[in-house]
C-alpha cells in the first residue's frame, strides 16, 4: 500500500469521553482503498467506540475524520453513509422473516411507476449483488431466520455494497460463528478487497486477523499502542501490544505505547 496515495479514511486525534471515562483518547487511525485494517485490544479498551464515531453513532468530543482526504462532517449515521461509510454489527440486524430481496431493500424498497413494491426488480439486484459476494447462494425466496450464519452475514455485507458503501466497518463479525462459516467471511473480505473497498475489522482472533488484515492498530485503555504492517511483526510482539502496550520495532508507536 504506497504511502503516496491518500488514505479513503482517516481518522486523526479522536477522543471521546463517558462520564469521567476516556473511552477513546487521542487515537488516530487510517486505511486505504481495498485494505483491511483490523482493530485489536482487551475488552473495553475502545476499538467500538472509536469506530462508532467514524460510523455516526457517536459524536466525538475532540478529533477530525478525513474521507478522501477531505475533511468530513460526520455527526449522526446518515451522515456516514452519505461518505460511502457502512457498519455490519455483530448482530446484522437483519429483519428475520422475510427474504434476501426485502432485507437488502429494507426502508429503501424500489418501486413500481404504479407505486408498488416492484419485487421482480428487488430480486433482480438481489441476485446481481448475492452472485459477486457469494457465486453458491441460491435460497432467495427462504426467509433470512433460514440461513446458515456465513450466509445471514453475506446478506448484512451485500445489503451494506448495495448503496456503494466504499468503507465498511465490521464489529466482531465471526464472533457468533464456528469454523466454516468463519472461513466464508474470510471469503467475504477478500472479495470486497479485490473490489477495492476498504475495511476496519475488528476481531478478538489474532490468527483471523493475521490472514485477512494488511495493518493492525492495537488499542489499550482508548488509546493506540501502534500500528503495523502484518509483515513487519509477529503474533507475540501483537500479543505483546495488546496486554503489556509494549510497542515493537516495526511498529509505529502511538500515544499509547508503555516503551516510547
Ligand atoms: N455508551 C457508553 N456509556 C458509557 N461508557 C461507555 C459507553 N460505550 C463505551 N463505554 C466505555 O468505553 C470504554 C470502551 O468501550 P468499547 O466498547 O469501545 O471497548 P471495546 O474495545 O469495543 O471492547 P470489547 O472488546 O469488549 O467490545 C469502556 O470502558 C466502556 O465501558
Ligand atoms: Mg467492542
């Protein structure tokens, strides 16, 4: 990834407080375009809520948010999506009972000139956006209850591309999911990379981070200890970030680094 060429996204100097809590402090974070960058850190050290702030949901105390270089206004989730930026929660919020076709167009539904809900149209995209991410999916007419969890988290994902996300955030997304279905995210991801988006991860397992991530950040108590290449450090000097803060070499040291 060149250096050279201006991040999709970046975040600079974000801090948020709760009460007299620093969720987030002065953490700074970028990523570019059909790169995956994954967010790690203990529990409650503040990979949500940082990214909360760049999907809407939280408006930030202090800090900037650049979108193609450009600084963004971002004060509520509309204004998120409005810069191409979409957020699959863990929980997908997907409506259950009804099929792939009516989630992906869930409160945005097509329409017929007549003013119908012009479903052969919904079907049709459906099928279109479902055969780039996931070629095998077939079961469009099943409720989405029916799906295994890979393909619950494929319709989230392809309802996100639909309205041209180009900045996905994915909060724990194989957390709820056993081996196989995990593979497919995985499989998932690197489509979306190959279509030049670009995605923050958060996740818990190193091992799928090193497979899927071409950077990591490490967070500890809402700051950031480093980021770096998945290249130029081992699992043990990330596992060392995470619980000690202790920033390696080829790392790039944040505010939150223990040895800087
Ligand atoms: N809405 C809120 N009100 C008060 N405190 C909050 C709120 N959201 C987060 N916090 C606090 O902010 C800190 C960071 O939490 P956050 O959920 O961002 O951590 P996390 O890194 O995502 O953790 P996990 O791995 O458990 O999901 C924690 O101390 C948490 O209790
Ligand atoms: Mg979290």
């Amino acid at each position: 990834m060149s250096s050279l060429k201006t991040p999709l996204v970046e975040m600079r100097d974000i801090s948020i407080s709760f009460g007299g809590i620093h969720a987030v402090d002065h953490a700074s974070a970028d990523l570019y375009q059909g790169e995956v960058v994954a967010l790690l850190g203990h529990n409650g050290a503040g990979k949500s809520t940082f990214i909360k702030i760049l999907s809407g949901a939280y408006k930030r105390d202090g800090g900037k948010i650049f979108v193609n270089g450009q600084e963004a206004t971002i004060n509520n989730p509309r204004d998120a999506k409005g810069y191409g930026i979409e957020t699959i929660y863990q929980t997908l919020a997907l409506a259950d009972n009804v099929d792939t076709a009516a989630n992906l167009y869930l409160g945005r539904e097509l329409r017929t000139a007549w003013g119908t809900l012009d479903d052969v149209a919904m079907e049709a995209e459906a099928r279109k956006v479902m055969g780039r991410l996931n070629p095998r999916f077939q079961r469009f007419k099943e409720p989405v209850k029916a799906l295994s969890g890979g393909q619950r988290q494929s319709v989230a994902i392809a309802r996100a591309i639909l309205f041209n996300a180009r900045i996905l955030i994915m909060d724990e997304p194989t957390a709820a999911l056993g081996p196989q279905e995990t593979a497919q995210v995985g499989e998932l991801i690197k489509q979306l990379k190959a279509d030049g988006i670009g995605i923050f991860l958060i996740s818990h397992d190193i091992h799928d981070v090193f497979d899927l991530a071409d950077r990591v950040t490490v967070m500890k108590n809402g700051q950031v200890v480093g980021t770096a290449h998945v290249n130029d450090v081992t699992k043990d000097e990330v596992l060392g970030m995470i619980i000690l803060g202790k920033c390696p070499p080829g790392a790039i040291p944040g505010p939150g680094a223990s040895n800087s």
